[in-house]
C-alpha cells in the first residue's frame, strides 16, 4: 500500500505535514535516523505510521510515565488495540502478561529505566523489534549524564535485543546535543532531518523586575490580558503551589498547580481539565507539557529563569501547536540565578564525597549505592557517581591502587560537565538580559542561519515592544465545563468516547485478549 494511502486509512490524514515523509522514507529504508522537528509537528506519525507498515513491535523509550500513558491512550482512542505501556502504573500480574506476549504487540512504549533489567531485554531479544524509537531524544545529553544515566545505556541495549534500526526525536538540539545523541545511541551511517527551532507565530518577551513580588503583580495583570489559555513554568513544587494558589486569592478560579510530587490520579486529572478547555492555566514545573496534544495554548509564561536555552526552547514551543499567534514571556528578576546555580551544584557530589569512595571496598553497585546515600548525596548526584564508578571498573574488582585514578578522572569530567552547565545558564542570562534581537539569539545558538529563517512581523519584545494585546483578535470565548452523563464522564476517563461502546477497559490500558 501506498504511503499516503496509509496515512489516509489509518491517521485521516490526505497529505504530509513538512518533513514527515522523508523521515519515514529513511526508516522504512531500514536506517539510522536522527530527526529534529518542532513541537507540533507530528513527530510521532514518524514511528506509527511504519508500525502499519511491518508485522514486528515498534519499541518506544519514553522519558516520562505520563507521557508513555498519554501516547497509549490516543493509540488506543484512534483504534489501535496493539498498544502498551511498560512501566510502573501496571501491576505485577500486568506486567508478566505483556513481557510473556511481547511480540503480539505493535507498539511497545518503555522508560529507559526498565531497559536496564535483564529480564526484560531478554524477553525483547525474543521478538524482532522492527524499529527502536527514542523520544525525546535530547533527553540523552540534558538528562543523562547526571540525572538518568540509563538513558547512557540506551545504545548497548540496543546492540543486545539484535541492533534494530534507530529514529531519534527531538524538537532542540545544538550541534553538541546532536553529536552526543550519535554517539550514544551507536548510530552509524544515519541521516539526519534537521528543521529550524524557530517558531515564527510565537512572540519572544523578556521583562526584568527589581523583586520577585513586582513580578507576581505582573503575573496577575497578565492573566487579566491574555486571552485563551496557557502555561506558568515555575522553577519549583512549592512556587508553582504559590502561584496558583495566588493567582485564584486574585479571582483565577480556573487555575490548578501540576507537579511530579503530586499523586498520578491528581496529575491526569488536571491534564484532562486543561485539555477539555475547563481550566484556564497550569502553574507547573517542567513535569507539564511534554507530548501534550493541545494545539490550542496561547501563551507561556516562565515565571522564574530556565537553567538553559534547550529547555526554555522546548517549553516555549507548546504554544500556538495549531499555527495561530501566540506570546511567550519570561518575568525575570536578578534573584533568579540564585536557584539554577544552586541546583547545578546538587547534581553532583563534593569533591570530599568521592574522595570517601576510596575507602569502600568490595562492593557492588547495591551496597555502594547505600554507602553513598549515607554520604548525604541526593537522587542526582548519586546517579553520577555510580554511573561513573560502573564506567571506571569499580564494581569490576578495580585493583585498590588504581581507585585514586579513578576518582580523579571522575573529578575532571565531573567539574567539566558544571562548567558547561554554567555556561549555559550564564547563554540564558545574557539572552534575557542582552538588548538584541531574541529571536535571532536563537537561532544562532542551535547553529542556524538567522538570514534563511527570517524576521517575523510579531518577533520579540527587542524589535516590536512588550505589547501583548495583538492576541485579542483571535480571542475565543471559552468554553464551560461540558455538561455530561456520568456514563459519558467514565467513557472519557477510560478513553472510550463512543457512545455504543459498553464493552469496560481496564484502568491499566492493557486489553484482556490480544490480537
């Protein structure tokens, strides 16, 4: 069948979005692909449409759970029965169905955590896996080396379940980010699709403030003026509580805060309230967002400083998915690079921790994990550290001599990894500091032309002033909250929105016989 057959048949779809099919034209040539294209367009259609195509699992490595769950449940909604997500949300009893049937699955979407289980690669090596997606992809390089170092691992996973073809997705990534993502994830002989970042219907603002509390009046008379609904990114849990329970003291009832310390019936609740148009902003840490089908936001606003271009890039970019004119604004005051530095110094250990490391011996990853803890290490810090023990041979009966080089070769990559991220942080600062063009910042920073892409008539704050108020032509009505039977109420929690379907779905997305 043809491919725009197949896209007609199964999507709806009568044409190609830009750059869609010379990506699955590379995949299904069985290559090596790194793909970067910007949010909203269509960057999943890139792995589904092949999984029609062969008769083998497509397996998907997710960064986030709901972000896993979310992709399922469309698939699932749009028909698709051949759908899983593995990962914590399922039960024992769940997750030994589906490891025992993977190969009856179509697409198989995965954390990179799971992928470190043996038991698990080794049910993967006994299904053909006709493509091995990850999404995402710049996660490898910006989360990796600290936060989830499994991400590290992705490519010898990939050589054990038989070196499936590889697509790599992602919306952002410097030319350093791409070479990172090459080499982690072993591509050899790939093509690369990369489109420009610049989304030209987002207006780039930066505002300065002299306090934190100017820039919450400010947020407050924002939400005032901008119409339709949008995202506030906060740097924390607790700020992202604050502000919205400020923003409703100041009459914003249709407000929630979303965050990864909240319980995950919570966090899909919410998600659920913003796409169904019955809240009209999300006070969030970067926990919201990401995979979100809403093409509809009108604006984001960062409320406190991003730690680097790649993120605030990647954030800014969920508005205006559907093409109309949105805003992106950042309220920046100078205690705001207090936060990111102190977080960039948390991701790793002292200098006198790893030292301590050459007084342990005989331990495996287990017990050093532990020792560690002990140290006083947190979450990020003790990924590193491991991660880069496993990489020195220390679980590998490293003669004890030879510990102390160890260490320092760990010390040296350890304060070249906080020295890139200053510098990144310090690229942020000057952007919203500098008085240029933002946008052409922008761009040249993720390595392209600014001459090729071009000045929009809505550009940043630099070249046509803060005035949010060009939205108001396009300002809509929102919509109330749909009044509905709780028999329609439990088939959309359940994803089941056909009103002659009583056949029951399991919270847990897994079908009780697969075809």
């Amino acid at each position: 069948m043809h491919l725009t057959e197949i896209l007609h048949k199964r999507f709806g779809f009568p044409t190609f979005r830009d750059g869609q099919r010379p990506v699955i034209e590379a995949v299904l040539q069985g290559k090596d692909v790194l793909a970067l294209m910007p949010t909203g367009s269509g960057k999943s259609l890139c792995y589904q449409l092949p999984g029609y195509v062969w008769n083998t699992p497509v397996l998907i490595v997710s960064p986030l759970l709901s972000l896993m769950d979310d992709q399922v449940q469309q698939l699932k909604a749009a028909g698709e029965k051949r759908a899983v997500a593995l990962n914590s949300f399922l039960s024992m009893e769940e997750r030994r169905h589906v490891l025992a049937n993977l190969s009856s699955y179509r697409f198989i979407f995965i954390s990179p955590e799971l992928l470190q289980n043996a038991y698990v690669v080794q049910q993967l090596k006994r299904c053909t896996i006709s493509l091995f997606v990850v999404d995402e992809a710049h996660c490898i390089s910006q989360w990796g080396h600290e936060f989830r170092t499994s991400y590290l691992r992705l490519g010898s996973v990939r050589e054990k379940i038989g070196r499936p073809p590889c697509l790599a997705l992602t919306a952002t990534a410097t030319n350093i980010v791409q070479e990172d993502i090459v080499q982690q994830l072993h591509l050899q002989d790939y093509e690369a699709h990369l489109a420009s970042v610049d989304r030209p219907n987002i207006k780039l603002v930066t505002e300065t403030f002299a306090t934190e509390a100017d820039k919450l009046t400010r947020l407050q008379s924002l939400l005032k003026e901008l119409p339709g609904q949008g995202i506030i990114y906060a740097a924390t849990r607790q700020w992202a509580e604050r502000l919205a329970q400020a923003l409703r003291e100041d009459g914003h009832e249709r407000v929630a805060a979303y965050h990864g310390g909240m319980e995950a019936t919570d966090r899909q609740l919410i998600q659920k309230q913003f796409l169904r148009n019955e809240l009209d902003c999300i006070c969030s840490t970067n926990a919201f967002g990401m995979g979100i089908n809403k093409g509809d936001i009108t604006w984001v606003i960062h409320f406190q400083l991003p730690s680097d271009m790649e993120s605030y890039v990647q954030e800014v970019g969920r508005a205006g998915r559907n093409g109309a004119q949105s805003v992106a604004i950042l309220l920046y005051s100078p205690t705001d690079e207090e936060l990111p530095s102190r977080l960039i110094q948390q991701e790793f250990p002292t200098e006198q921790q790893l030292q301590q490391v050459t007084r342990m011996e005989g331990l495996n990853r287990e017990s050093a994990s532990s020792r560690l803890f002990a140290l006083g290490m947190g979450e990020s810090a003790l990924n590193f550290t491991l991660y880069q023990l496993e990489s020195e041979g220390y679980f590998n009966s490293l003669p004890n001599q030879e510990l102390p080089k160890a260490i320092e070769k760990i010390i040296e990559r350890m304060e070249y990894r906080k020295a890139l991220k200053r510098k990144m942080l310090q690229n942020m600062i000057q952007w919203t500091q500098g008085s240029f063009c933002k946008r052409e910042y922008i761009i040249t920073y993720f390595d392209e032309d600014f001459q090729k892409v071009g000045r929009p008539p809505y550009c940043c704050s630099y070249c046509c002033g803060h005035d949010v108020h060009f939205l108001e032509q396009q300002k809509r009505e929102l919509r109330p909250p749909l009044q509905t039977s709780w028999r329609s109420e439990l088939r959309f929690i359940f994803n089941q929105e056909s009103d002659d379907s009583h056949e029951q779905e399991k919270p847990s997305g897994i079908d009780s016989t697969i075809k």
